[in-house]
C-alpha cells in the first residue's frame, strides 16, 4: 500500500532498502531466537522483554518529545493502547506460545502475518484509509494462506505388498 500500485511514483532510497533489509534479517531471527528461547524460558517473560526493547527502540526513533500533545488526548491514547494490545502484546505472545508447544516456524510465521491483515485493516476501517484492488487481492492472497496452512488433508498410504512388485 505505500505505493497504491502505481509503481511509477517507486522511489528506492538506499536508506529505505538497507532498513527493509535489516527488518527482514530481524524478523528471521526473531523467529530464531523465538523458537529457540521459548524452548526453556515462559512465553509471556520474553514477550515482555520483547516489547520494553521494541518501545525503548522506539522511544527514540519516533522521537515522541516532538509530540507532547498527544499524550493528553485520551482519544488517542484509548486508539494507541488498542493498537497496542493488538499488534504488540496480544499477537507476540500468541506467537511465542504457539513456538513454545511446537508449532513449527514456518507455520507460525505465516500466521502471524495476520497482524499485517488486522493492521492493514485498522488502517482502512479506523483511519479510512483507501485501500486499491491491490491491497485487497494482498490481503485475500495473505488470508488464504493462512487459511491453507491451517488445513490438514489426510494422505491415504498404500501398502506395499510383495503382489504389488510384480
């Protein structure tokens, strides 16, 4: 959705692909890390860890002193606390639970591509944010997959008999 489909206004920027990289390298290893830590420590215990790091990380990206006013908008701070509990909190420790009793990580990284969905859809239906044919084929695209993923299609085996060799 940052370019609407209209590939022609694509500006790369090597700032902008060296963070999409990094983002990308971050995730795999939170996957990583996930699976692994998960394995000995509580699910909930590296959820908190998780997001204290995220909102320091972001405390200084986002520079949130430039912004002082909205923090006595109880209107956004209710949105804010929402979204929070919903893409950070909810979904986190969902995913490292789901880690933690052996969901592979391949699955689960497909289902949680589903807080992509949820924010894609805050964005629209909160925000009213316009959403092109695109966006809405991505997000069928992302929900089939999830769907699929979630389908267990018994295969049947065939005996093997010293008859069948023959």
């Amino acid at each position: 959705m940052v370019t609407g489909g209209n590939f022609a206004e694509l500006n790369i920027s090597a700032l902008g692909l060296t963070l999409g990289v990094i983002s990308g390298f971050l995730y795999a290893l939170n996957t990583i890390i996930g699976k692994v830590a998960t394995s000995g420590d509580d699910p909930e215990t590296m959820t908190f860890y998780m997001l204290l790091f995220s909102a320091i990380t972001m405390g200084i990206f986002a520079k949130p002193w430039l912004h002082l006013d909205l923090f006595m908008d109880t209107k956004f701070l209710f949105w804010a606390f929402l979204n929070s509990m919903s893409t950070g909190l909810i979904a986190n420790l969902l995913y490292l639970k789901g880690l933690s009793n052996g969901v592979d990580a391949s699955k689960a990284t497909i289902i949680a591509s589903g807080e992509v969905i949820i924010a894609a859809l805050s964005g629209v239906l909160l925000l009213r944010e316009n959403i092109n044919f695109i966006g809405t084929f991505g997000i069928i695209i992302m929900l089939a997959s999830i769907v699929l993923m979630n389908i267990n299609i018994p295969i049947k085996h065939k005996e093997f008999t010293s008859k069948n060799a023959m």
